[in-house]
C-alpha cells in the first residue's frame, strides 16, 4: 500500500487504468502548479486520486479532486481506508 507517491509512481499507477480522466494525469498536477496549485497524488490498493490544493486567504486551503478518484472496473466498493487516506492529506494541509 502507497499513500502519497511521487509523479514517476503516479503515472504508473495510471498506466494500469487507461480510462483515466485527463485531469487525473500528473502531467495536468503539473500544469496546475505553474498557477498556484499544489499536487498531492494518493494510492491505496487499487485505488488512487490527484488532490489539488491552493491556499485562500485567511489560512484556508482548498483541496480539488477533479474526476476522480481513480480505480479499476473490478473494484465494487472504494475502501474506507482511502478515503481516510484522503482525509488525512488534506487534513494536512488544512483543506
């Protein structure tokens, strides 16, 4: 199990799920960063998901899953301990 991984892993992650929304790709995370977004990529199981974070004013930060999360035809139910994963990463980063 992976939880925060790097751009390399985050494209091989995808690489196994074809019908990835283009704005689930590391290269779109990318992009984003030139404008003030920061990328969080996050992997557990066969589950995945690029969040995208920009911080507000005030200290807010806004955390930005855009259509995702990632995952396979054979997985029925997204685990709990993904989207607790995912909680914890944007906890993190007060999002």
């Amino acid at each position: 199990m992976k939880v925060e991984s790097s751009l390399a892993e985050w494209k091989e992650f995808l690489a196994a799920h074809p019908e990835t929304h283009l704005l689930q790709t590391g290269e779109w995370g990318e992009l984003k960063s030139a404008f003030g977004w920061e990328a969080a990529r996050v992997i557990v199981g066969d589950c995945g998901a690029q969040i995208l974070f920009r911080k507000l004013p005030l200290g807010f930060t806004l955390g930005y899953m855009p259509k995702g999360p990632v995952f396979s035809d054979q997985c029925s139910v997204i685990s709990e301990q993904f989207w607790a994963e995912v909680d914890e990463v944007c906890r993190a980063r007060r999002a």
